[in-house]
C-alpha cells in the first residue's frame, strides 16, 4: 500500500480518499491485518508512534489504524484528539498501551471510537 505513496498527489495514493471538489483528505484508511497472531507479516504500519502530522489533515472524517503492529509501550497520542472532523475512528487491534488521551473526549463528530484489543 505504501508503495503507492509517491509524489504529491496524494488523492490517489492507496488508502486515501479525497472529497472531489476541494481535493481535502477526508479517509485515511491504512488497516493492518495483525487481528490474527499467524500472520504479523501483513500489517503497514510499525514504529512507537503514529506521526503527528495526521493532525493537519483539518477535513478528516475517517481514519483506522487498526491492525498494525506499533512496538510495546506506544501510546495513542494526544494529538488524535485535536483531529477536528472524525466521525470513525479505529485503533482496534494497533498495539497500543496506556491510557486513552482525555483530548478524544473533546471530539464533538465522533460516532465510532473503537479501542478492541482482544489478544491477551
């Protein structure tokens, strides 16, 4: 998937999608396959954070992370709760540990939040 991210024309980039007459980023959908222990192979993301440069994609209404692999002890950050549009978003199955920042509490749009974590 990540392949597909070169240049700037980031509407056609694999997991992308824009809105067709402002060209705003509005999914960000980048799922992992790690839901099953047998096949860790097949996830996008790895790392200890997710960037902080999500929180400038002002218009985003979308966004799953789930199913990555991110290393022990990453924590959801706090900026995920200055996104100022999501109305879905999911860190299920994404590694993640400790608390969820109270900044999600303050994200008015939000319909699905889900945090499942059923691997131990």
């Amino acid at each position: 998937m990540l392949s597909s991210w070169v240049g700037n024309e980031c509407c056609v980039w694999e997991g992308i999608q824009c809105e067709g007459v402002t060209g705003n980023v509005q999914r960000h959908n980048l799922r992992g396959d790690d839901y099953y222990p047998m096949f860790y192979s097949n996830y996008y993301l790895a790392g200890n954070k997710v960037s902080s440069s999500l929180a400038q994609l002002r218009h985003l209404k979308y966004l799953d992370l789930s199913g990555n692999r991110f290393f022990e002890g990453s924590h959801i950050q706090e900026f995920i709760g200055f996104l100022k549009h999501p109305g879905y978003m999911n860190l299920s199955h994404a590694s993640f540990e400790g608390i969820i920042p109270p900044q999600i509490g303050s994200l008015s749009n939000l319909k699905v939040l889900d945090l499942v974590n059923d691997k131990g």
